[in-house]
C-alpha cells in the first residue's frame, strides 16, 4: 500500500460560538492517496472548510495530527511549517484571491517570493508553460481586473501548480464560474491527479463533487461517504 | 517575483496611498530642516550684525583716538618724567627743570615692555640768554618722538627739529620779525628757521627748539636730559598716574612721574568712556540676539518633535488602512508559504522607501522655505549643509520604519485562514 499525501488523524477543532463552544470537528480520519480526487461535500458551516485551513497547515486542529507525506506538520516549528506548505500544497479559492497590481504572469509566479534566488529560472520557466497550456498566453501582461472570472480561475490555478505541489487544496473553486470556465478548471484538477497529486476539494457543487473519485460528506463534525459513488476522475469532464 | 519588485508595483498600485504617506515625511523633514536653517541664518546675521556692531565702536575709538592725537598735537605731552631729586615746585616755577638724567633712559623706555605711556619725547630745555637779540629764552633740544618697540605705529605728534635748523615760538618771530627760512644766530651758531609756531600762550612762545644733541653741545650737557615728555595710553585701573608711575618706576627708578595737561586726559577719559559704553552696547545686543536664539529654538524645541509625531501617527494610519486594503493578498501570499519575514518586508520596505524618498522631498523644501522666510534666500549656496542632509536621510527612514512598524507586525501576524475564509 502506497503511503498516503494527506493523512488526518483524529482532528478535532472547536470554535467560541456566542451560544459557547461550537465543537465542529469530532475526531475526523482522512487519507487522501497520490493520484486521488477527494470531493468533501456538505452543509454551511459544517466544517468542511475548517478541515481544508488545517489540511492546508494554516489551522491548528484542537487535537489530531496532519501527515504531509508522511510529516506530522504541526509538529514542526512555523518557518518549517511554512516550507513544508510552499514545497508541497497548493490552493484554489473560491474567490481567486489574485494580488490586483500584478500581471497574470506575476501572479503565477507570486509562489516564487517564498523562495530564495535558487530555481527561479526554471519557475520562470514552468509558469509560462502554464500560462501557454490554460490559454492565457494573450493576456500574459494583463491585471487581474482586466480577466473574466474563468480566465481569473486559471491564473489561480496555474499559480497553485507552479512548484508542482504533491497535495492541491480546493475551496469551491467553481464557485464564481460558469459551466463551460467550471468544467475546464474541474478538467486541470482531475489531470493533476492523474498525474500523481492528490486533490481535496470541497464544494456544494454536484458537477464539482462529480469530478472526483471520492466523495465524503461532513456531517456532525464527521467524515462518511457521500450518498453517491463517483465514477473515476477520468470522466470528470465528461 | 522579489520582495522590491513587489513593493514598487504595490507603490504604482496604490499612488494615493504612496503620496500621502510622502507627504507626511515630506513634512517632518522640511519642519526639521526648515527649522534648523532659519536658526541657523538667524546665527550667522547675529555674528553679522555683532560684527558690524563691533567694527562701528572700534571705528568710532580710533576716530576719537584720532581726535585725541590731534589734540594732543597742540596740547603736547600729558605724562612728564624728570629726575627723581628735582624739586616740582621749581619746575612749575621756572617751566622747565634743573636737574638733568642720561639720555638713555629714553632708550630703556623704548626697548621696554611698557604699555601704559607711547610718544616718548627726551627734551633738554634750559632758559639762556640769546645774546645775539639781547633776550632771555628757553632753549629746547629735542630729537622728536622715540618709537616704544612694545606698541603698534604711531604716527608722531611732534616731529623732529634737524640739525641746524630751528623752530621759534610766536612772541620771538613776532617781535623780531623772522619768517621761516631766515637765518638767525644763536649762542654763537648759524641756523636756518624752520618753522614759526603760532601764539600757543604759554611759555612755548619765548622757546627756541633745535636738535638735541646740538642743544647738547651748546649747554655743554652732552649726554643728559631734563625731561620725558609722554603721552598716556590706555590705562587699566582708574587710577591712571599711579599706574604709569608704577610702569615707569620699574624701568626707570632713579626718575619721578607727574602728570599735566588735563584737557588732554578728559579726552582720553572721554574716549574710554565711549569705548565701554560701545562695549556694553553690543554686550546688550549679543544678549538679545542671544535670547532670540534661544526662543526660536526653545519654539522648534517643542514644534518639531509635535510635527514628527502628528507625521508618525498620520504614516501608521496610512500603513494600517495598507495593510486592511491587502488582507487578501497577505492570507494568499502566507498560504502558498511565504514567510513572516518577508510578509514584514512587504511593509518595512515600502516605509523605508517612502522615508528616503519623503527626505529627498522634504530636504530642499524645508531648505527652501528656510532661506525665504529668513530672508537668506541670498546666502543659500552657502547654507546647504550636507550633515543636515545625511540627518534628514536618516531621520526619515527611522521615521518612516517606526511609524511603519507595529501595522507591518499585524500584517505578518495575519491568520492567512481566517483572512481568506472571510475574503
């Protein structure tokens, strides 16, 4: 059995809600493998999101570990932590989150500023195949204000790929498109993962969640399997 | 992608934000430099106007010294040394003395230290009878003014007689009806009359001056003197005679010192007073000019550090609305592993430019304000101070950095997660 790229153990995180403390996570187990498309679905304010910050490294869970390639994160100091996420996840979001006064290329090379000056000429390199493989050659120079919403998500994406992450972690990044941009972004994740990432992806969206090649559903603060099964991620886009 | 490319292209994003953060340091630094160059031009007219103030006494003392050298001119000597046995009371009574001393206590004078006399004059008088006319005079020997070697040039009050010739007082030229150039004979010598001297009303008048060392040879004095005439120079106590008697008392002992013609020394005196009076006149001056300085600098005391603070919380305002317009950005440059530090950068960068460009701004402005509100605009090449320049280059980077500080703390401290969950 190959060693999982996620591995969740036992997270448990619990917010101060106005009413006292909200436990939102009791106790959830999730192993996402290389080569998988793992769709997490359910309710608003279920957790769902709060499993991808800690997923992500950005959140400390209450109790738990988080393996990244078989790393405990969380127990490494912050910097670490920071290199560990750099090298290893990247992010789609559902609202893009583009730093306006960059070019598209500038913001898919942004990921580059959490790296010395070693291996910026093959980032350099890698961030305009992507640019030329989304389609976004002809706005290249363009600020993210001038892009439409797909072309946005693209930028997002690519950005995420850039140092060729092992895990990609997204947030409804379907949200905000249109059918036709919705199912191009659904296609480069699926592609990612058939070529050896893992994907986690949390959505509302059955077209998304039908992308993947798992889907599970948080449901009081726990992870079960979604009522449906998917069909593998290589008929994602179909 | 780097940390300063980043930071230019955030500056050209947001050109409003940039520029009123210059303004604010633009601001500190022109009240700073403003501030010191008009105390500085306010310096420099005071040691102007001191200076000026000073050179006008010391012009008005030498025209009253001149005045007195003038005077003295035609009033003669005020200081009289004669041989320390002779009577005075002879002296007033027959106008001249009897005793003699050597002739070269006037050299010791000269080559002395002394301060408190100059126009040192030997004279051997003696009345005699001028057989050729049939008259008693006074027959005065002199060879003109000794140079004493401790004071500055003088011009001579009284020149010389040279040999052979002859200065008559008035009642002789008069009553014998001789002009200059005329050739008289006296005790047995032919000389040529080089001067007749108008009526002066004292014994000058019956006096025939030669040259001393024929006055000498005529009264068969070789050698000897009656008296040192001198005029006093500044005194430095109130009691002026007693400190010229003192001075010459050390060089001379075997003489006596008394004084004459007070006219003379009321001028002196008169003179003096006017010197202190200007002296204490500038005195004033220097110290109003002096509390001026102070006040001004008393006001930038308190009015500078008040501009910088008011710029320093206007900058950290500026910074912390900077970092609230860039949540977004900072939760997605931290998730794809950006470091704290340079999330801080991001910031510190930005201040540290906006401080060095904000000292290039503000150091010509308060420099230029400076110079025209103190009215140096004239004197600017001069004013620039590249110190006050480095100062400014300083100050406001730290100003800028400070200022700067605590919202770039909040940025790099941001939750990337909850910035991005709420975005």
């Amino acid at each position: 059995m190959s060693m999982a790229v996620l591995k969740l153990s036992g997270i448990r995180k619990t917010y101060a809600g106005p009413q006292g403390p909200v436990e939102v996570l009791k106790g959830v187990d999730l192993a996402v493998e290389a080569g998988e498309f793992v769709a997490l679905r359910g309710p608003s304010g279920s957790g769902k999101s709060t499993l991808l910050w800690i997923a992500g490294t950005l959140m400390t869970p209450d109790a738990g570990t988080v393996e990244l390639a078989g790393q405990d994160v969380y127990a490494l100091s912050p910097e670490r932590r920071a290199r560990e996420r750099a090298a290893k996840i990247g992010f789609v979001f559902q609202q893009f989150h583009l730093v306006p006064y960059l070019t598209v290329r500038e913001n898919v090379m942004a990921p580059a500023l959490a790296e010395g000056a070693d291996g910026l000429g093959e980032l350099a390199a890698r961030a305009d195949e992507s640019i030329r493989r989304l389609g976004l050659e002809p706005r290249r120079e363009h600020l993210s204000v001038q892009l439409s919403s797909g072309e946005r998500q693209r930028v997002a994406l690519a950005r995420a790929l850039l140092r060729r992450p092992r895990l990609l972690l997204a947030d409804e990044p379907t949200g905000n498109l249109d059918g036709e941009n919705a199912r191009g972004v659904l296609e480069e994740l699926a592609r990612f993962a058939q070529a050896g990432g893992a994907v986690l992806l949390v959505t509302h969206s059955e077209q998304a969640a039908a992308a993947a090649q798992r889907t599970l559903s948080v449901t009081d603060g726990r992870l079960a399997p979604a009522a449906s099964s998917n069909e593998p991620c290589s008929s994602a886009a179909r | 992608m780097s940390v300063g490319r980043l930071i230019l292209k955030e500056i050209l994003h947001r050109k409003g934000h940039f520029l009123l953060s210059l303004l604010a340091v633009a601001a500190a630094v022109a009240s700073l430099v403003g501030s010191v160059t008009l105390l500085e031009v306010h310096r420099r007219r005071t040691e102007r106007l001191l200076a000026e103030k000073r050179a006008e006494v010391e012009a008005q003392a030498e025209r009253m010294n001149d005045e007195i050298r003038k005077s003295m001119k035609k009033l003669g000597f005020n200081i009289l040394i004669l041989p320390k046995d002779q009577n005075l009371h002879e002296v007033y009574e027959k106008g001249f003395a009897e005793k003699t001393m050597p002739e070269d206590y006037v050299r010791r004078l000269a080559e002395s230290d002394i301060a408190v006399i100059n126009h040192v004059l030997p004279s051997l008088i003696r009345k005699v009878e001028w057989s050729e006319q049939r008259r008693t005079i006074l027959l005065a020997g002199t060879r003109g003014e000794v140079k004493v070697r401790n004071l500055a040039e003088k011009k001579p009050i009284l020149e010389a007689v040279p040999r052979g010739k002859a200065v008559l007082g008035a009642e002789l030229h008069r009553q014998l009806g001789i002009r200059p150039g005329a050739s008289i004979r006296l005790l047995g010598r032919e000389f040529e009359v080089l001067k007749c001297l108008p009526e002066r009303g004292n014994q000058d008048d019956i006096t025939v001056w030669i040259d001393l060392a024929e006055a000498q040879e005529l009264l068969d004095l070789k050698g000897r003197i009656n008296a040192i005439y001198a005029l006093e120079c500044n005194c430095q106590t109130v009691d002026r005679l007693g400190e010229v008697r003192s001075e010459v008392a050390r060089l001379l002992p075997e003489t006596q010192v008394t004084e004459f013609q007070s006219q003379a020394v009321a001028r002196a005196e008169a003179r003096n007073l006017a010197w202190r009076n200007g002296m204490e006149s500038l005195a004033a001056e220097k110290k109003h000019r002096e509390e001026m300085q102070r006040e001004r600098e008393r006001l930038a005391g308190w009015l500078v550090p008040l501009i910088l603070a008011v710029s320093a919380l206007w900058i950290a305002l500026l910074a912390y609305g900077n970092v609230r317009a860039r949540v977004s950005e900072i939760g997605i440059l931290r998730a794809l592993g950006v470091r704290n530090a340079r999330i801080l950068w991001l910031f510190l960068g930005k201040a540290l430019v906006i401080g060095i460009v904000g000292a290039l701004v503000g150091y010509p402005l308060g420099f230029a304000c400076g110079c025209i509100w103190s009215g140096g605009a004239g004197e600017a090449a001069s004013l620039f101070d590249a110190g006050l320049l480095g100062l400014s280059l300083t100050v406001a980077p730290l100003l800028a950095l400070g200022a700067s500080w605590i919202p770039a703390q909040i940025a790099a401290r941001l939750d990337p997660a909850t910035v991005l969950g709420d975005a």
